[in-house]
C-alpha cells in the first residue's frame, strides 16, 4: 500500500536489520527498542490493523505467532520469558497502520503494561 512505512520495509525500499523473510512474512529490527531484544514481525500483506483480520487472513496471525516464537528461541530470549504485543488503534499506542506483532525481550517485563 503506498505511503505506508511497514509495506515500504516489505518492499525494501525501507531499509531494515531483517532477522527472518519468507514469502508472507517478515521479521526486523525495531528502530526504537523498548528491551534488549525488540523486533517487528509483519504480514506482508497490507492489513492496517488486528481488528480487521478476517477468517480468510486471520491464518497470518499464526504466522506471525509461530515466526515470533521461533525468533524467541534463536535470540535466546524463550526462557526466562517474552511479550508478544499488538496495539490496536491510537488509545492503545499503535503509530504504524501495518499489522504487526512486537516480540520483546532480555530484560523483566513488568505487568500491567504502560
Ligand atoms: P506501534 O506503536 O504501532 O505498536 O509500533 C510501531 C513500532 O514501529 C514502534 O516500536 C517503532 O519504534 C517502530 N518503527 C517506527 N518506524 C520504524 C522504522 O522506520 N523502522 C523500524 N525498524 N521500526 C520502526
Ligand atoms: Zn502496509
């Protein structure tokens, strides 16, 4: 989707510190890390956020899942533990209308979050 930064990654005309690419997916780098370990994994495709998963796209969510927790064992980051975290919409803190998981980790995570 143009003017959209996370599609503009996808696309490598942004450049990004990519940890993991396959053909639906992409994990990278976040440019403002909130922990020593702090990646985005998106969809490729263009969804701007987790409330518009449908049953026919909500597959990409797993894979999203399923990339973040594979990322989290190769960082080393699985034990003693990991956040994965979706804002959805401003009040939630979400600033990039591309669906994304954030993984966060080496450091405690306190609760509730901010
Ligand atoms: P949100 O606030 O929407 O949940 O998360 C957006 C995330 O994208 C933030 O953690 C922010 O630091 C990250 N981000 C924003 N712009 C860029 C960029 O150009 N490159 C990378 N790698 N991350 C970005
Ligand atoms: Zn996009």
């Amino acid at each position: 989707m143009a003017d959209c930064l996370f599609c503009g990654i996808a696309a490598k005309e942004i450049p990004a510190r990519v940890a993991y690419e396959d053909e639906a997916v992409l994990a990278f780098h976040d440019i403002n890390p909130q922990a020593p370990v702090h990646l985005q994994v998106i969809p490729k495709r263009h969804i701007a956020r987790v409330s518009e998963l449908t049953s026919e796209t909500i597959g990409l969510m797993g894979k999203l899942v399923l990339t973040a927790n594979r990322l989290a064992g190769e960082l080393k980051i699985a034990e003693p533990g990991y956040r994965l975290v979706v804002n959805c919409n401003a009040g939630a803190g979400q600033s990039v209308y591309h669906l994304h998981l954030h993984l966060l980790g080496g450091r405690p995570m306190r609760w509730p979050p901010g």
